[in-house]
C-alpha cells in the first residue's frame, strides 16, 4: 500500500506507468512510449497529457471521443480505443494504484517540529514527521514513518504503529492502540468516552446519572482508514475493536464496545450502537443507524439511512424506509399509512361478506 | 456584508438606527430620538431600552404589550405599534443588519501572535488577526481582514481570499481554495480525503481496499459560510465546489466532487454523497441523505430526514418517511406495512369476484 | 460523583470495596475478604482477581460458570452465587460506583504547561490542570479542580465552574458559561454561531444571505456531560440552555436557543433544530432528527431515527419510521406504499358495492 511518488512534480512516460502497473502499453507509433504524463483525468475531462481509464465496459463509447494520451482498460475494451493503451486485468486497481503517483499533496518534512510538545519517555521510530503544535503525552510509542500532522493530540500511552499518518487536529486519548499503515483524516477522535451511565433516581439521589469510568480502549488494525470527524469510543471493561482492512467515511459514529469485522466498508453519518458486533466485508451505506447489542453477519450490505434494529444472521441486502415523494403525494401516502390497520379490517370485512 | 460593531461597548441612538438601516423613524414624541438602545430583544423580553422586530403580521398581536423601545415593522404593522416605530421595506432583514451592532463578541487583535507557527513563505494581507496556537504552512496565501483563530490549522498551499474568518479549531487542508467574506466555525475539515477506494479482493491480495489518491481540491465561493464540525472531503480528479452564497449549518457531510450551486442552503447532521450536483437555490433541511452521481435542479426542497435516491429534474419540494405516531400505533402501522403486499392481492382477489 | 482513584496502579481488597460501595460482603471464608481485587470485567470474562456485576436477574444463569473473585448483586440473586457476594440494593449503580476506582486513566497533572497561551486577566481557580498548546482567550473564570486538555480553546468571556474537565481539542466559543462537574468530550464546540440568516432575494441585492448576529450564548449546568464532536450552538437574542444532569452522546447538533430540561439523555447523531424546547427526564434515542420551534413534554421517550415534526404535549412514547426488511421485500414495500391511496379507493369502491 506504501505507493509514494518519488518526484516533486511527478512526470511520468508511458512506458514509465506501464511498468509502474504492470500494465501492457499498445501504442499505434513506438515514439509515444515517450509521451509524458503530468496527471489523470477521466476520459471526457482529459487532455493529451493526462491518462484516463475505463472501468466499466458499459461506458466504453466514451473511449471515442477522449483526448487522452492513453487510457488504463481491458483487453476487450482495448479493441475500441483511438489512443494508447494500458491494458491491466482490473483498470480501477491499476488507476488507484496510479493516482497516488500523481498526488500533489507534499511529503510531510521528517522531523521533529520545535513547537511540538513531546513527554521525554516517549518512544519514537525512525523517519518520522511530527507537526508543529502536536502533543503527545507520556509513554506513548510511535513506529516508524509515522506522520502526525498539524496540532494533532496523542494522549498517554497510546501505541501507533508503522506506517501510519494522523492529518491535523486529530485526537487519540489515553491507551488507544493503532495497527501499521493506518490513515485518520482530521478532526477525528479515537477514545473518547462512551454512553454509559448507571440511572440515580431510583434512589433519590439529587443527580440523574452516575457516569461509568471507560476502563476499556479502541484497538485499530491494519490498513484502517478512517474519515474526518469520525468518533470511535472506548469500551466499559473490554476493547472497542476495530479489525484490519476496515475504511470508515466522515462523520461516524461507532460506540463503546462495538466491533467490525475486517474488510468492512461504513460510510458517511452512520452510527453504531453500543456493544453490536458488524462481520467481515460488510458494506453499510451512509446515514444508516444500528442499535445497541445486536449481531450483523459477515457480507451483510445495508443500504443508506436503514434503522437496523435486529441482527442479521446470514449474507443479504436490507432496507428500511420509504420512497422519495413530491410532499402532496408524500403527505397523502403517510396519511394513509397510518390509516392501514383500519384498511386491512375493512378488507377483512368484505371478504366476511362474501 | 461587512457590518461591524464600530464601539466597544454599543449604544445607539433610535435616531442613529434609524440612519443605519435606512429605515423611516416615527416617534410619538420628538424626545424619543434620543432614547439609547443597548440591543435587541424579541417582542415578549423586550425591555425599554432594546429594539424589536416584527417580521410577520401574523404575529401582530404580540405589538400591543411589548415593553420594547421601538420595534422594526412594515408600513402596515406600524399603525398597530404602541412605541416607537423603525418601518422598513423588509423588517427581518433589517433586523438582521441591526443585529451585527450589538454582537458582543470582540473583534479580533489585529497581527500575528508569537505562538503562531506560519512558514516562511506565506503571504499574508492587510489586518490580518492569526490567533495563538495556529499553524500555517508552506506557500499559502491570505488576504486582507481574514482572522484565523486559535488553534487552527492551515495546510500548505491554500489560498484564502479577503474579509475571512476561521474560528478556533479549523482545519484546511492542502491546497484547498477559499474566496472572499466566507466563514467557518470551529471543528471544521475542509480538504480531507473523500471515500475513494478499488476493492482488491478480486485479485486476492492481502488487502481489502486500495486507497484512491485525491489529487483534486476544495474550491469554495465568496460569501460562504460553514457550521462547525462540517466535514468537505476534496476531489478525486476534480475539485469538489461549493459555490458562493452558500450557507451549511453543523454537522453537514459533503462527499468528494459534489458541486453546490449558488444561494442554496443546507442544514446541520446532512449528508450528501460523492459527485452529486445540488442546484441554485435549493433549500435542504437537517438529516436529508442524498445519494451519489445525481442532480437535483435548481430551487429545490427537501424536507427533513428524507433518503433522495435519484435526481430530481425540475424545482419542487420532496420528502420521504413516515409520521410520527405513539410507538404502540407506529408498531401496527410497520407491521400492516409489511403486508401491504398481501393486502393488494386480498383487494385483487375482491375485486375479480365480482 | 467525584470519585477518583486514590492509588497509581488500582488495588483494592474485597474488603475495602464493600466499605467503598456500602455493599454486604458475604464469602465463604473468612480470608476471602483480603482477595486483591485489579480490576472490574463482565461475568463471563471475569479472572479471579476482577469483581463482576449482576445488574439483571434474568441473566442469573450467568452466575454459575463466572470465574470472578466476587460479583456485585441483590440480596435476591446472591443465594445463586458460587462467589462472593458484594450484595447491594442496586448492583448497576454500585459497579458503576466501583468503576472509577479502577480506570486506568492517569489523573491530570496539576500545573499549567509552559506551552499554553492564557490572557493575563484570566482567573483561575484551585488545582487546575492546563495542558500543553491550550489557548484561553481574556476575561476567562475558571474554577477549582478544572481540567483543560491539550490543544483546547477557551475563547473570550468564558465561565467555567469547579470540577469541569476539557478533553483534548475541544473548543468554548465567546462568553460561554459552563457549570460545575461538567465534563466535554474530544472535538466538542460550544457556542459556534447558529444558522441564522434572512433571505436577500426578495430586495434583489447581490447576496443571497443576510447573516443574524449571534448575541445570545450557552448556558450549562452542572453534572453535564457532552460527548465527542458534539456542537451547541449560541442563541440569537436569548441562550440556548443545557440544564442540570443532562447527558448528550457524541455527534449531537443541538441548534440555537434549544433548551434541555435538566436529567434528560440524548444518544449519539441526534440533531435538534432551533428554538426547540426538550423537557425533563427524555429519553432520546440516536440518530433522532426535531424540527425547530416545537416544545417536548417532560418524560417524553422517542426511538432512534424517529422524525419529529410535532409538539409532544406529555409523556409516552414515540416513534416514526418503517421496518427493516430484505432489499427485496423493502421494493415491494415501499412500491406498494406509493399506490396506498389508490388501494383505498379500491377498498371504498368495494364496500360502495355492497
């Protein structure tokens, strides 16, 4: 995954990029190997420096009109290209792969910034970057190449391992533990506290709620990502636990003790109750929310803004929800909803009737 | 849009409000010019020495006991006033000017604050306000009256134009391009990556996902502001655009290369997916989750929490969902929902014994 | 409930914990009373030197098989004990008493860190811990025993009480009063502004928006808590107000001039639009979206993801929304929901027929 581009302001040959990808170049006129290549584009945007590519056959007529210098396909697609062609078993791959060559972004400065605020019994790993205004507390242990960014807080005792970036004004509190080659995109929070209150009115107390110390932590995995102002809780007694191979968009929010399987996929704005464990390779959509203790199943596909409020035992696709409306057709429909126990009587009746 | 507070401690005149808003002063006593105003109320708080609004006739009845020094109101309203009048074409909004008179917030200290850490080829404008703690790095440019509080983080090559203000606790990160008058509350991340990955379980590697490279920005218009805790994830290829006039509440999530257009107006906890278009004008309220690569044309409504599935061609106002019932109705009407199916065949069955 | 650990590394014997929580210690052998206690852990988890937690008889089967040193129960479950008992009238409380005695979190520092940048005029209490990179703006009181982490931000005017501890990152804006035993979690905003605008259209000027000034602020009170990346917005003219015992999960969005009643508890991603009023005692499940401008009973419950739309004007519970159901079903579903209205007119025509 550490694919980094090794120049400044990356410029690349087509002959370049085919080996970079183990891609097969098809040029009609062997010069163009040399055509050189400042960024991709998709295949109606791109001008003839750029390399555009085509993952789906069924968008193959753009390939007519494109200006691209070259486009990463298929060998079936290529037979309908005008322009160079890299050829790869799975064009998106290759174009993943290859994007992070052409990365503007800069290369964080290794070092140490002096502003940065560093307990003297931390330990920390070669080539790393620590950003100005950063502050890691006490016994925490860095990997190496890590880069924590801009302002960013590691409480005490966390461990980070490898290969792992923190953009700015992220927050790590006390004791979390991080896999190698983790990103977490700004604003995040790993270890917070979590929801958990014993009620005090049962015995008059004068509080509502006696607040549970969160004696648990969050373990991250491999290869997590994790989006920007995402929070992911600490356990009560146990870990919160979140597998390898897991990304997670912006805006998430996994409780205390919950724990994902590896290789699942959560996106945006959805929220995971306390305790529930999600299987591996899941694919839960945005704005879902997943109540408290339940159990989600390996390969379980949840589509966006579904209230999961039972487990799932086996493989599938679930739903909840109703149909986007006009509102005077909407307001007609949810008016006759509530109506529908009276309907189905009324049916009940005429069917008596017969 | 540059109205500022011009005394510490504010105290105008009615006469001199009145100059301020262009609004038409009628007093029933010369004397009454003179009375000082400390701020603004509504129409049941107000004591004698505030102003007050009435935006809608509707609530003309609340004239009758306001203890208000003076109340803005429309031609019409003013018959009914029992104090002073400031009538003005549009109440609400003169209300709204007004109200940036009395804002206690002081303004910000013009200059950079030691603590500051800025690299030395930033450029920066005339009056410019950098709080303690920030940190901005390499080749970004600002212009003139732009604040940038406490604590926030500026990446390398952004440009931020003239008469912004970031509030403590933002992030911008790398590249990302803002225009003029735009504001952003605390907690903010502009800039990050968006949710872009290859699955890579086909070709069985070791890993589940291949991170995409967003090489694209964040390119965000005049006169823009942003809630706090808002999350604009930059472009893959291109940038993700939020043109000018658009106000976003907290908590709002926008994917990579979504494009707003102009005036539209989006409420806090919405979540809009990856290169979706929302048109001018559009007026979105809070929870709405709209899905990725579609268009919703200019001067649409979305009510709240609705789930938007697929584009929306021409203006309107949409919803989705159910109403809101006691849980022992909604639990009947869920499950007669589930035999709605059922129900239209027991119906079908009716009809053709006849 | 300031309980506080009194020891570095948490070591306690059954004896001293039954004097701690008031419990009955009941053990098969005298000795059993100096049993090292390290920690708490779950029934099933539990190694002989944790103590574990009965708080719900109808898991009483769990006792059987436990491994723990002792469990924490009722006068009731404790004849069905193979362990030690620590028998307290309500055994939930009582762990959640215990918990904080054995939280591995080491307690702040006391002392302000050199690297913290606080006004001259800041008035600061007894025992206050203000970590590294922390920025306190002037004319900030803050009270005894506060704790405020890395990298927050105390803006102007601010009032903090005794007891309050700041995690890392979080952001107090402008004149914000926080009460005493207060905690915020990572990331949290207090007192952004609001999202207040008048329209511009109607006058046909160049902008869309008018913004409002935000005069009004937050008012706290006291044994809150606010979770991670939570934001509570500023009041307009009034302050938006947080009573007393109120508890608030992370990514909550509460709007300007909202007002909580003292005790009620709000789960995670749940927004509430402006000028709302929530009573006493609620009960808010995650992902709940309120509409602004509505006043909700004392005692009201509302399930997840419900819409509310309405006023609630006394206790019960409520909730909105459809059923979980396989992708397949949900079509059917929700294309039969969209024909409800006609299915209706089908049954009436029907019964005309009778």
């Amino acid at each position: 995954m550490n694919i980094e581009p090794e120049k400044p302001y990356p410029i690349y040959t087509l002959y370049e990029i085919a080996e970079l990808l183990g891609a097969v170049l098809k040029v009609s006129n062997e010069s163009d190997n040399d055509i050189r290549i400042v960024g991709l584009a998709s295949l109606t945007s791109a001008s003839d420096n750029r390399v555009s590519f085509l993952a789906n056959s069924k968008y193959r007529s753009q390939l007519a009109s494109t200006a691209a210098a070259a486009v990463i396909l298929s060998d079936d697609d290529a037979l309908f290209s005008p322009v160079a062609c890299l050829i790869h078993e799975d064009p998106y791959l290759a174009y993943a792969k290859l994007s992070h060559y052409f990365n503007p972004r800069p290369k964080a400065v290794i070092g140490i910034h002096p502003s940065a605020v560093i307990a003297s019994n931390v330990k920390i790993g070669d080539n790393v970057s620590i950003g100005p205004g950063v502050v890691i507390l006490d016994h925490v242990f860095i990997g190496d190449n890590v880069v924590i960014s801009s302002n960013s807080v590691v409480e005490s005792a966390v461990t980070i391992g490898d290969d792992v970036t923190l953009m700015p004004n992220v927050t790590l509190n006390f004791g979390v533990k991080i896999g190698n080659e983790v990103i977490i995109q700004s604003g995040s929070v790993i270890g917070a506290d979590g929801f958990g209150y014993a009620p005090l009115a049962s015995l008059s107390e004068p509080h509502a709620w006696q607040k549970i110390a969160h004696c648990g932590s969050v373990v991250i995995g491999d290869r997590v990502e994790i989006g920007a102002n995402t929070t992911i809780d600490r356990g009560v007694l146990d870990d919160t636990l979140i597998a390898s191979d897991v990304i997670i968009d912006n805006q998430v929010h996994i409780a205390h003790n919950v724990s994902i399987g590896s290789g699942t996929a959560i996106a945006g704005c959805t929220g995971i109750a306390g305790s529930t464990t999600i299987g591996e390779d899941c694919r839960i959509a945005g704005g879902v929310g997943i109540t408290g203790h339940i159990s989600i199943a390996d390969g379980v596909s949840i589509l966006s803004m579904t209230r999961v409020t039972r487990s799932i035992k086996q493989a599938g696709t679930f739903a909840s929800g109703t149909s986007m409306q006009t509102v005077t057709k909407w307001r007609k429909s949810a008016a006759r909803l509530n109506q529908l126990d009276e309907l189905h009587k009324r049916v009940k009746a005429l069917e008596s009737q017969k």
